[in-house]
C-alpha cells in the first residue's frame, strides 16, 4: 500500500486503459492537492499511501463539510439529520419559537438556507421580538443575495445590542452595507469588529474594501495578521477559517 499513489501515477497507460482506475486516480489526486493545501498533513499521508478509500473518506469527513454556501459563515451550533428529526418531531408536539429558531440554525450550518428562513419566520411569528431570531434571518438573507432585506432586520439588532452574538451579527451587517455598495460604512463596521475580534472573516473582508479603495498599505496590515494567526491557531480553527486564509493569500498574491 506504500506510496500507492506514484505507483498508480508510474502506471499511467494502464490507467488509460481502465476508465475506473483513472477517475479514482483523478479524485485521489484532487483530494490530496486539497488536503496539503488546507494543511491537513495527515489525512494528506493516508491518502498519498492509499488509494481511494482514504480520499473517499477525506472527502465525506472534511472537503464536503467545507464545500457548503454558508463555509466561513458558521452559526454557533451545528447541524445533523438526526437533530433535525429531533426538532421536527418537538414541533409537531409543542410548535414553540425555540424550535424552530434551533431548526433553523441546523438547517442554516448545513447550508440549506431556504428552509432557514422559513423556520426563522415561523420562530417570530411565535415570538416577534426575539432578537437571536431576528439576528440569525438577517444573516440567512444576507447568505441569500437578499442585503436589502436583511439591512433594517440586522440594524435593528444592532440598535439593541450592537456585539450581539459577539460581533457576528454586525459582521452580517457589514457585508450586507458592502453588497448595497455602501462602501463607506460598511468599512467602519469592519474596523470596529477588527478592533474588537480577530476574525479573519472580518480582516480579509477589510482588506478586500482597502484594496478597492486604493489603500494597499492598510489591506497588508489586515492580510498579514491573519496568516501571522493562522500559523498558530488550532486544529480546529484553522478548519473552521480556512476559506478566509485562502482568500487572504489570494489578495496578497494579487497585491504583489
């Protein structure tokens, strides 16, 4: 099994041969490439010395989990079919606001952003001044292509309570200001989550907003603290961020 994979590579007129063995080839390929990119040395060693069910199993654990609309727009909470099941069945039991909000943050982790809005507007037709509701259907608009809609929802969270959900809810507000070509305000919402948070979410986005400005020298300072982080987060945070470190690589790359 060693090195399996320059061995399949060294035989390459078989692979044409076998239309099989060159698909499994190709998507073992793209899983490795992919895993050494994201830093993932290990699952990088156990599909470079296996072939195919190790990049099968990369791709089912970590690449699908990273390939969802929402990647980088993480709600707290995650997402399951068997809490799905869970929430449905309370529904159809009780039909409090609570459940349906927590439904629709599952269904929001997993990327289905329809059927989060309806269960956030169901939540507030239950409760109509819960404000983590009213945040998260701001933030699911926003995901949607829909900042109009979602700009007065998320300003009147802001005007309550402006680090509601430690920042994540301004952080939609500015990307919503940003897609509205509110270019301006959008920026001093970022500079103030930047002064607040390091999320590279917020920083690259920053840095995004500088670069369209002319100012190069800021979006660098912005780029470099989240790459500087980046090598000494966890595991899991560098997981959970690194759609915002390839983005920030790329405008560093551009910017040269």
């Amino acid at each position: 099994m060693f090195a399996a994979l320059t061995t399949t590579l060294e035989n390459w007129p078989l692979l044409l041969a076998n239309p099989v063995s060159l698909v499994i080839t190709v998507f073992q390929i793209w899983m490795f490439v992919h895993a050494l990119r994201n830093r993932e040395w290990i699952w990088a060693a156990f599909i470079f010395i296996g072939w195919g069910i190790s990049a099968l199993w990369y791709y089912l654990m970590v690449y699908r989990a990273t390939a969802s609309s929402v990647s980088g727009f993480e709600l707290p909470g995650a997402g399951s079919r068997k809490r799905i099941r869970e929430l449905q069945s309370q529904i159809h039991h009780i039909d409090n606001a609570v459940h349906h909000f927590e439904l629709g943050d599952v269904y929001f982790q997993r990327g289905n952003l329809v059927e989060a809005e309806k269960c956030y507007r169901a939540a507030l037709e239950r409760e109509p001044k819960d404000i983590d509701a009213r945040a998260h259907l701001g933030q699911c608009l926003v995901r949607l292509k829909r900042p109009a809609e979602a700009r007065p929802i998320l300003e009147g969270v802001m005007n309550e309570k402006p680090d509601h959900d430690y920042g994540y809810t301004m952080m939609a507000l500015a990307e919503a200001l940003g897609a509205l070509s509110e270019t301006d305000n959008a920026i001093l919402y970022w500079q103030h989550i930047t002064q607040n948070h390091s999320y590279p979410r917020a920083k690259v986005q920053l840095a995004e907003l500088y670069v369209a400005q002319s100012q190069p020298d800021k979006a660098r300072a912005e780029l470099k603290d989240v790459l500087s982080d980046d090598i000494h987060a966890p595991a899991f945070q560098r997981r959970r961020d690194r759609v915002w470190i390839r983005r920030a690589k790329s405008l560093m790359r551009r910017m040269k």
